[in-house]
C-alpha cells in the first residue's frame, strides 16, 4: 500500500466486503476523519444510527485527529492477522490487522476448506467461547461459516473454558475444535484457536495450509454462511461438562481422607473458570473454596486488574489480602479461560503452625513460579501412579525453557522424560513418539499443566485438583506446600530459575549476532556448550519429528540460559536457570549460593543484549 490514495482504496475495499455493518460504520468514521474533504462513502448503507453508535462505542465520533485517523488506518491495513501459533490473537475491532467478523469468516472458510482437503469434515466440529468483548457473536459466525460449508457443528454452551473445548473434541469424535478466546491476554484483545482431531493444538503442515487458504480466499461475500437454526448446528447442554468433570476425578483416583478441612482462597480473575472449578472440587470431596468476591464473575474488562494474567505482578493481590484476612492454606487462581493455573502458600515463621492460626504465625505469603509448582505436581503425580501396571512406561514433559528439575525427578522414577519445544501443542504430544508410553504429567514455565491425558492442551482444572491433594496430603501430615519442595531441593539440588526479556523489533538481528559470536561465558559463568535448535528436527526422548526452532542453550557448568524470540510481541525472552547441590551444607546455603550467581548472570546477560 502506498500513499493515500491507496490508503483509501484498502479501507474502502475492506469495507463493501466487510460482512458487519459496525465495523463497516466504525472504518468508514475513521476514513471520513482521516479524509475529511471527500473520504470515500463505501459502507454508507450501514446507516447513520449503525455508524453513531459503533463510533461512540470506539470513541471515533469526535476523537483523534486526521493525521491520528491516517495513523490508526495504516496500522489496521498495514497487514492482516496470520493464522500462526494456535491461530489468531489481537485487539477487537474492524479492519484485517485485528480481531472482527469478517477475519474469523475467513479463518473459519479456510478451516472448513482445509478439512474437506483432508477429508474429514464429516466428522464435525465443536465450537465454544470465552466470555470476551464479541466472543459469542464471533462463535455465532464460525458456527454459521462451518455450516454454511455443509459441516455439523456442535456448540458448547456459552461461556465456557478452554480445557472443556479441548475435552469436548475427542469426547464428541470431531475433527475439530474452535475455541474463541484470547486467554490471559489485555481486555482489548480476542483470539480463535484450533484443535486438530487428537484434541491438541494445531501444529504444521495444518496452520500452514490453513493460513495459505485465507491469503488466498477472495471476497468474503462469496462465503456462504447457513442461518443460526440450521439443522447443522447443535447446541449441547451440559452433558459435556459433566463427562469432562468425571473424568478429571477419576484420574486423580480415590479421594484423600480429611479433604473437607482444607481452606482455599480461589479467584477466577474474571474468567469463566469459577462455577466449573466449584463443581469440580465438590464432586471430589473437597469443602467450597473461599471464593474472591469482586473476581468471581466473568467481566470482559478485567476490572480489578491492571493485566488479566495471574503471573503479572499484582493480579492475585485481592485473592492473598482474603487469605491472610481468613488463614488460608492455599491460593489457586484461574486465568480468564481457565487453562492456566496460579498457586501461592502462606510462609510460616519458625514454630507456626499450618494454616496460620495467628497473624504472628505467618510470615507472608508466596506465589509459586511455574517451575515449582510443575516441580510438586510432577513428584506428587509420579508418587501417585507407581502402583500402575508398567510403571516403567509413564512419561512426564516440559520443555526447553522450564526448569531441568522435573528431568531429574523423572530419572529417579526411572520413567520417561521428554523435553520439548514451547507451547502445549509439542507438550501433549510427548509420548506420541515413544512407543508404548503412557503420559502422566506435563506442565511449562508460563502456569501450564496437564495432568493425564484428559486433556490433550494446558488444563487449570486437573491441574487445581493435583494441587489440592497435595496441600492436603502435607497438612494431613502436619507440613506444608514449601517443606514438600524443601524435600525436592534437598534432593536433587536447588534449582534457581528467573527471566529477562529484551525488546526489539529487530530479533532476527540479534539471534543472528549471537550466533555469530556467542559469549564464552556470562557473569564469570563458562558456557560448557551451545546447542542451536535451528539445526535440529528433534529434542529429546519423546519430542518426536518437531520443527527446528529459533533457540539458542547455553549450557553451563550449574546451570543453563536459553534464548528464543517470541512469537506474538518484538520481544527476545531469555530463561536462565541455576544449581547448585545441598548436598554437604544447608537447604538456606545452596540458596544463598545459587542467588549470588545470578546477580552477575543476570548482569552479563542484559549487557550482552542491551549493549550488543
């Protein structure tokens, strides 16, 4: 696109296929600020009170000025949104740079046409949403698109989470799952996400296929969309639920005994998670959790959080202010769409007891990193399942960012370890590769665990549940959720591990340059080897024929830095992790070591980035 004039020809072209009339008015408010002395009228049949109220709603009535218009217009047309990770992400409103009805028109076409190549549209596709801005009126469209194709369609009701979508796909034998959502991303964003027949997430060549569809699918006009009552699309009710409920109780096995005196604190953030994981806990025998009240009902603009993600400083303040006030053992939080799961424990002072019975008892409280509580979960999970038949067969995974305690674990059970790229759709497919394997437990560093095989993706409801048997194991036993992990350490070693993320709209620049001249050290730390995943088609044991990754592993003498650029924002995120052994000194001295490692590591490391 160049000039203004083709500028305008985009926008105005846009707007005749544009299939809503408020993102039609919305485009065509800007194009008049943008060009005020004879901005093109394509759209205009939207009609004045369509075009006023989506303008009052995107504030572009009386808003910005030309040259801001001009500014908005180049970014909304400067390209469109590519089906890549999953699918598609990014901020609701018209144009093909963001989320709206005509982009998920053509990423379902081209989904729809995708499965007729493949053969298998027979088979139908399940379709459920979040609880977003548009989320229902996009599922709405989807469903109407998939249809329209000649596909049955089976909608979960609305809203729903994530993990049920994912159960719901090989529940119900589809093809496919769509899931609208935009997970723990700002209030402004939506997302549509695709699972493939195995109900994990979509992987290449598939993505690939389907992005080239829409690149090549002409004018949307020409799709056609069946009415909401067609007879193609069926609407369930909550049978779904309660299968994936049952079947998360029964692969947690039989219920721990005293489970009723457990005292949780748990917040949905917003979400959609909270009356699913109420039913959850109750059908397993677990007393109702304390539920944080301003949190506890899906609001689509995350009021009470500055960014809707229980890993961001400060998300999870209102849920540890209810259990200090009520002498909590536990916090667990959902993210928006439930996949996610956070966890934080009460710090006791020497000699407290468990749950503080007084405010001296406790000396705060701490939210667990994802590595932690992968960590606890993967040793609870392995403990559990010994008695298995084959228990040699088990495989746990995560991957190439998350800690290497779980590794270590995983060789002490003399099961299989699998580490993989990132992202749950290599994690859920670990123990595809490894003949004879049974998946146990699979988590990464970002709050994502799947506990079994129930769910083929991420899962914050196996996931609380496994964290609740633990926590009650411990207090049935007069400890605690730290003095479980205290145990790993003592173990298998401290394993320290932490992040820095360099942002950059060059990231292919600074991968190149490192690889050109990698850094023999960091911190006064020598770098025992460097592993490039760009020249590799797979990992280790169990991750399969994956693709080559833009990753580069230092390896070092007590620990490793892995650096990959991220593929949604201009970032570069690094991931550094520190061991140190306890054994011959204290838990506190390994600690206190690792630390004091870091500090110079993390030093190195941002000057090599930030000076380079």
């Amino acid at each position: 696109m160049t000039g203004e004039a083709g500028l305008r020809a985009a926008v105005e072209a846009w707007i005749a296929d544009d299939p809503d009339p408020g993102d039609r008015a919305e485009l065509q408010g800007l194009l008049d600020q943008a060009f005020p002395a004879g901005g093109g009228r394509a759209g205009a049949e939207a009609g004045a009170g369509a075009r006023r109220g989506a303008e009052a709603e995107a504030g572009v009535g009386a808003g910005p000025e030309a040259g801001a218009a001009v500014a908005e217009l180049r970014d909304r047309f400067a390209d469109r949104l590519h089906f890549g990770t999953a699918g598609l992400r990014g901020v609701v409103a018209a144009g093909p740079n963001r989320m709206n009805r005509a982009v998920v028109r053509a990423a379902t076409a081209a989904v729809a046409g995708w499965l007729a190549s493949e053969g298998t549209a027979s088979l139908g596709v399940v379709l459920g949403c979040d609880a977003r801005h548009r989320s229902a009126e996009f599922a709405e469209e989807a469903a109407g698109v998939l249809a329209g194709a000649g596909i049955a369609v089976h909608m979960l009701p609305r809203p729903c989470p994530t993990p049920l979508l994912a159960f719901a796909v090989r529940q119900l034998g589809m093809a496919a799952g769509v899931m609208i959502t935009a997970s723990h991303n700002p209030a402004a964003d939506n997302g549509y996400k695709l699972y493939l027949s195995d109900g994990a997430q979509v992987i290449p060549p598939a993505d690939a296929d389907i992005e080239k569809r829409i690149a090549g699918l002409g004018p949307l006009a020409r799709v056609p969309v069946a009415a909401a009552g067609s007879p193609l699309i069926t609407r369930h009710g909550d049978e779904i639920a309660e299968a994936y409920l049952a079947a998360i109780v029964a692969a947690a096995g039989s219920a721990v005994t005293g489970a009723a005196e457990l005292n949780v604190v748990y917040t949905p953030m917003h979400g959609v998670a909270g009356r699913l994981m109420l039913r959850l806990l109750r059908l397993a025998g677990f007393a109702a959790p304390h539920v944080v009240a301003a949190q506890a009902e899906p609001d689509p603009d995350f009021p009470t959080v500055a960014f809707p993600n229980p890993e961001e400083p400060g998300a999870l303040d209102l849920a540890l202010a209810d259990a200090r006030r009520l002498g909590a053992d536990l916090v667990v939080a959902s993210d928006p769409d439930g996949d996610r799961l956070a966890v934080a424990v009460p710090v006791l002072a020497p000699g407290g007891t468990t749950p503080p019975e007084k405010d001296e008892d406790a000396v705060g409280w701490r939210v667990l990193t994802g590595d932690q509580v992968g960590a606890l979960l993967g040793a609870s999970l392995l403990d559990r399942t010994a008695g298995q038949a084959a228990p040699q067969a088990r495989l746990v995974a995560s991957t190439v960012v998350s800690s290497t305690l779980l590794s270590k674990i995983a060789a002490a059970a003399h099961v299989h370890y699998a580490e993989t790229l990132t992202g749950f759709k290599w994690i859920a497919r670990a123990a595809d590769g490894v003949p004879g394997a049974r998946f146990v437990f699979g988590y990464e560093e970002a709050l994502g665990y799947a506990v079994g095989d129930v769910v083929r993706d991420k899962d914050g409801f196996g996931a609380a549940l496994a964290m609740l048997r633990l926590a009650e194991e411990a207090k049935s036993a007069d400890r605690s959720v730290l003095d479980i992990y205290d145990d790993l350490e003592r173990t298998y070693g401290v394993h320290l591990t932490s992040q820095l993320t360099l942002r950059t709209a060059d990231q292919a620049q600074v991968m190149s340059r490192l690889r050109a001249a990698p850094p023999d050290a960091f911190g006064g730390e020598p770098v025992a080897g460097l592993t490039d995943l760009a020249g590799l088609t797979g990992l280790a044991e169990g991750a399969g024929d994956v693709p080559r990754a833009d990753v580069l592993i230092f390896r070092l003498a007590g620990g490793r830095v892995v650096l990959r650029p991220s593929g949604t924002e201009p970032k570069i995120k690094c991931y550094i992790e520190i061991t140190e052994t306890a054994a011959g000194r204290s838990l506190a001295a390994a600690r206190e070591a690792a630390a004091a490692r870091l500090v110079p590591l993390r030093a190195a490391l941002e000057a090599l980035l930030y000076g380079g």
